[in-house]
C-alpha cells in the first residue's frame, strides 16, 4: 500500500494534474492516519470524522509536534534517515524520520526545477552532508549538486573554505547560483568586507532560514539590498526559499515583497488564529502547509509563522515575531526557563 | 495644595477605576494614620523614640511604567500625589489610556507631567525614581540613577493558587475573577494553580465555568500577531493533550478567550497569559516546587485560607496571600512587593537635642 502511494506521489511531482490533488491527499491522509499512531490519537482528540471530503479538512499537527514526538508512518526498524532542526530554541529538536529518500529527492529537485531555478554552477553556503547527516538542507544541496564536495563553502570546521570560494569567485565565465542561510550570507558579507564579492553576469543568489539562534536580525529589504549591491545582481535575482525540516518540499519566491508559490503537490491555507478557520481573504493569519511529499511522517503542518494570502494563489511570508510572547509578568518564567535550560 | 484636598482630587479622579479598591477619604486617611501616623497631617515635629522626626516628599517622583496594566501606574501615581510629591510619569509606547483620563480629572496644580518619551532632566532631577517591568528594563534605568536618588524596582513577578478544595461555581468564579482582568497580564494575575487531590476532575469541572464566566467581561483587543502565537501556543498543548497521559485541555470555542490545561507534571512551565489557566497537580513539596521562581513570588491566592496553607504559602516565597478570587484586589494598604507603599516615597529628617 505504501509503495503505491509513494509510486502515485512520485507520479504525480513528475506529472502534476491538478484534479487528482485532492484524492491523493486524502489517500495519504487515510494513510497516515491508520500508520501513524501518534497522528491518529490527534485526529481522535480533534474529533475528525473518519471520512473527510476535502483536504482543506485534514488535521495539520503544530510544527512543535516534531519536538515532542516521533511522528512516522512507518515502522521503526524501516528508519533510514534522521533530519533535525536546529534546536535553537532551547526545546531540543524536531526530528523528521524517512524510511527512503525517493520522494525528498524528487520533490527537491521537482520544485527547483518547477521554478526555473539554475542547477549549473551551483555553490552551497553550507556543510556537505556528511559533515552535517541531520541537517535537511545540506542534504537538499547535495541532492542538487551531486553531492560533489567542491560545491560546499563550508568547511568542516564551520568557517567558510576560502580557496574553494576564491576558485568559484574568480571564474567569471559562466553564470553562478549562490544557496545558503540568510546568517551564512551575513556571514559572507561580514568575512570579507572588503573583497569583492561580484557575481559574474546572470547569477542568481538564493537565500533561506532566518537568524534564529545567532542573536541577528536584519530585515528582508535591508538584506537584499545588501546582497544586491555587495553580489552585484539585481534583487529580483536574489530568490527566498521558504522550507522546513518539517516538509519534504519548499515554496519559493523572488525579490522584495513577492509572493510565495508552491510547486503543484503543495497547498498551503492563511488559518485566522482567532478562530482557528481558514482566513478571510487579505488577512494575517498563520500558514497551514500540506505536502504530499510528506508521505512518511504527516502531509498536513500548521507553522508558526504569519502569512497573508494572495490574489496571485501564492502567500507574502511574514514571518514571526519573536518578541510577541512572552509579554508582562510570564517574562519572568520564560526568563527563568531559559537559564535553566 | 493641602492633604485633605489632595485625598479628595484623588478620590474624585479614582472614582471611574473600580478596580483601584475602595479609595474613599477615610479610607485614605486611614491608609495614611497606619503608615505614617502623623507625619503627613501635621507638619510639625513628631516625637520618635528620644529624637523628633519629620517627613517630607521625595519630590520629584520619576514613575517609568510598562504597558501591561494600568493598575501599577495608577496606585504609583496615586501614592506620590497623596505623599505631596511632584509626579513625573513617562508611559510605555502603547500608552495608557486609563491614565490620561485619571491625570485629565486631577486638578492643575497636582497634576502629574506624561510623557512617552523620557526627557533626561527627569532622570536627572528626580528625587525618587519608581521602574515596572522586565529585568533588563530595570538595569537600564538603575546604570543611570545616581547614589543620590531612591530607585524603587517592582520587576515582573510571579502570581500562582493553591488550591484544596473542590471545584465549584464559587472556586470557579474566583479563579475567573483573579485570571481575566487585564487580560491576566499582572503581577497579580496567576499563571497557574496547584490543585491537591483529583486535579484532573477539578480542571474539567472549572473549564465548565469558563464560558460563562468570560461572558462576564469585555473581549481583550490582540492584534494578530498575538492570536497567532496564542493560538501555536493552543494547538501545542491540543497536541499534547492528545498524546501524553494526563494532559487534558478545554478551550473556548471559535475564539482564543479562554482555555484550561490540565498538566500532571508539576514542573514549572512558561504561560503565555491572555486567558490561559494551567491547572497542576499538586506538589509533594509544593515549597521545594517552587523553590526555583522563590524569589519571583508576588501573590499567592489560596483555598482554603487556613494556618496551615497561609504558613506554606509565606515559606514559599509569596510576597502576599489572599482568598482565590482576591488576588486582583489588594487592600488599599498592602506592600507592594513588600515595602512601604507611603513610607518609600518620603524621607525623614531626625532632630535630636530639642
């Protein structure tokens, strides 16, 4: 059954046909719910009805759930691969479990391709995989680089490999893709204030993530007209990646103030916090995300992060704000848990 | 302006804020005999002990206030005003309403200066200076006090229940009255309630209240950020409840008003306010339980009141102990966070030999 689904899923990110969304989510959703023992007590406790019509209606775990939970649709024993999140917030961290990689590559490279993003040239502001086995982005750049080793700027050690950047920077004949962390773009700029830092002509620089963790916090615009005056492309060449270790896919966008898009296997809703429904159209609400590639842990995940739908299908990504809570007197324990942790 | 004038503009402008008690002239005037016997009435020298002694007011009164409630800002004010001091207030950036229109209603002469923006001849001409909010607030006014003037510190505290009893409407609707009022944003309001016995049983039965007792008051304004982070928040523990033993949460439905978490583990936990009760089971040692947020204790509501639970309570750390569905109504005479509410703002002047 499994591996009819994931043949069907695998189908359908090489021919998306827009009708046969729905029944494949709510096949995995069937799926899921009878493999997945901890997402089953969760559809219990929500009340889900054991038939749903829509997969507006699937329930989505919290993103948390990952921290606090195994969450698979498979047995143990068939576990192959562990992703983690950073666990920069001090709560430990959320674990992605996957019993094969086929579907993650497919919907990595699908959706890179599916946006016309250029795969030649392409260096990583990131660790190889092998220095990084839980990271879901150092593998994602593997996957798009054939894991060759001279396409990773970062060392071992953390820092950026010089000569491996200095060789890349220096051959201006083609075309390059920079894709790494927002912080390691930072990082870039900060290293080396004075080098010259010029793209060659028609280059492309994706960023991701945010600055969790690093203390720093820069805005996207200030960021962009950065990159774009120290890279020397334009801004609507820098591109955002919006992914999780949560998901198996990623949304994209490009330049100031553009909507994200999913490739055709995602669907995402804005939820109006308040009451916990679909948003109305134009409002700030928190993004609710289903990936069919998330075949093996659960398809539907509410994030944190706040959104506003667009007339366009996609979403403007706000982020969250991460001084919103605690406010008033909970600082007081919040501050105290912090130092216990 | 006069003692008794100064006690009648503040009665008369306190007269729309419920919340602040029971400000009636006696009643001040009553506030004022247990505090400072004589001293603010009679200006002449008071025999103390072998010496006479007077007081006056640090005058100016520099109060930086936060923006969670209006109710700390306004008994500062109203403690300098009554005092004799001048009063300078400088608001948070949100503001607060409540304050303006208590300030509006006092007459000129006594009438506090507000400002959202601290001018520095404040922070530098103050005789006392009173700072609410967080710990890194706190340290960044104190670096620029000097030696010379008062600093009066009430950083964010910590307000929980113990509880004994059983769950009835009563039990239910002070726990109502002691978590909603400004959107349980207070010193006083509590994060969460120890409950001894069936704890469980006893969540469900409050959450059964909850509805009604939300009715009772105006729905808080949050700007969507904060829903959206109250609602993570929520769906975290749906989550929880969902897969871990004991966790057992009822919430308001199509709305964040309110929501009770039943949570087995006594362990302390972050509460993001706005309407969340945490409900715990109780401690085998309740003190050693709260041994870590001791010196955080603002307000301990209990029930029963009793010896035995007032004792615990006081060894545990709590500042002050009242009846569940008191804690938001000290007496006017209470000490804030421990100290003198009247006597911290004034000095004294001792005169031997006479």
């Amino acid at each position: 059954m499994t591996t009819s689904l994931e043949t069907d899923v695998l189908r359908f990110l090489s021919q998306p046909e827009e009708g046969k969304f729905e029944s494949l989510a709510l096949a995995i959703f069937n799926h899921q719910r009878r493999e997945n023992p901890v997402y089953a007590k969760y559809c219990e406790f929500l009340e889900t009805p054991e038939r749903i019509d829509s997969w507006k209606r699937i329930p989505a775990v919290p993103q948390i759930a990952f921290k606090r939970s195994d969450i698979r649709s498979f047995s143990v024993e068939e576990t192959t691969t562990e992703f983690r999140t950073s666990g920069t917030t001090g709560e430990g961290y959320g674990k992605h479990f996957f019993p094969s990689l086929r579907l993650y590559e497919a919907a990595v490279v699908r959706g890179w391709d599916y946006f016309r993003l250029p795969r030649h040239r392409l260096i990583l502001l990131m660790q190889h995989p092998d220095e990084a086995p839980f990271s879901s982005l150092s593998r994602m750049g593997g996957i798009l680089t054939n894991f060759r080793r001279d396409r990773f700027a970062i060392a071992k050690n953390g820092g950026f490999d010089l000569d491996q950047l200095r060789e890349q920077l220096l051959n201006r004949e083609a075309a390059l893709t920079l894709f790494g962390t927002a912080l390691a773009f930072l990082n870039l700029l900060e290293v080396f204030p004075a080098r010259c830092l010029e793209l060659p002509h028609g280059s492309v620089a994706i960023e991701t993530g945010g600055f969790k963790g690093s203390g720093r916090e820069i805005g996207k615009r200030a960021l962009y007209e950065q990159l774009s005056v120290r890279l020397g492309v334009a801004t609507d060449s820098i591109w955002n990646e919006y992914g999780m270790t949560e998901l198996s896919s990623q949304f994209y966008s490009s330049g100031i103030g553009r909507s994200h898009r999913a490739p055709p296997w995602m669907r995402f809703q804005v939820i109006d916090p308040d009451t916990n429904e679909e948003a109305s159209p134009g409002k700030i609400g928190l993004l609710r995300i289903i990936d069919l590639a998330n075949l093996w842990s659960v398809l539907a995940v509410l994030t944190q992060d706040l959104a506003i739908a667009q007339p366009d299908g996609g979403f403007l990504l706000l982020g969250r704000d991460p001084d919103v809570l605690p406010r008033g007197c909970s600082r007081a324990m919040d501050e105290l848990m912090r130092s216990a942790r | 302006m006069k003692l008794d004038d100064r006690i009648a503009a503040v009665v008369s402008a306190a007269a729309g804020f419920s919340w602040l008690g029971d400000l009636t002239a006696e009643n001040i005037a009553r506030w004022i005999e247990l505090e400072l016997g004589q001293y603010l009435s009679d200006p002449r020298l008071q025999t103390y002990g072998s010496q006479h002694c007077l007081t006056f007011p640090l005058s100016p009164i520099l109060h930086i206030v936060s923006g969670n409630t209006p109710h700390a800002a306004l008994q500062s004010l109203i403690r300098g005003v009554i005092v004799g001091a001048t009063n300078w207030m400088k608001l948070p950036q949100e503001g607060l309403p409540e304050v303006d229109t208590f300030v509006r209603a006092l007459p000129k002469e006594i009438r506090p200066e507000l400002a959202g923006d601290l001018h520095q001849c404040w922070m530098e001409e103050a005789e006392a200076i009173v700072v609410f909010g967080s710990d890194e607030t706190i340290q960044e006014f104190s670096r620029w006090a000097r030696p010379t003037q008062r600093f009066l510190a009430h950083g964010h505290k910590i307000s929980l229940g113990l509880i004994w009893s059983r769950c009835d409407p009563h039990i239910a609707e002070g726990i109502a009255r002691d978590v909603f009022p400004f959107d349980q944003l207070g010193c006083l309001s509590p994060q969460f309630f120890f409950v001894a016995g069936d704890s469980a049983e006893f969540a469900s039965q409050l959450s059964k209240c909850m509805e009604k007792q939300r009715l009772n008051l105006v729905a808080p304004v949050r700007d969507r950020g904060l829903a959206a982070a109250l609602r993570a928040f929520r769906e975290e523990w749906k989550f929880r409840a969902a897969t871990e033993p004991g966790v057992f949460l009822w919430d308001s439905l199509a709305n964040l008003d309110w929501v009770v978490i039943h949570d087995p583990n006594p362990g302390l936990v972050t509460n993001p306010l706005h309407g969340t009760i945490f409900i715990k089971a109780m401690p085998s040692d309740p003190e050693l339980a709260l041994s870590p947020i001791r010196r955080l204790i603002s307000t301990i509501g209990l029930s029963p009141v009793n010896l035995e639970s007032v004792s615990l309570a006081i060894r545990s750390g709590a500042q002050r102990t009242c009846q569940i569905g008191q804690m938001q109504n000290p007496p006017l005479t209470w000490h804030h966070d421990g100290w003198p509410a009247l006597g911290s703002f004034v000095r004294y002047v001792d005169v031997e030999g006479l």
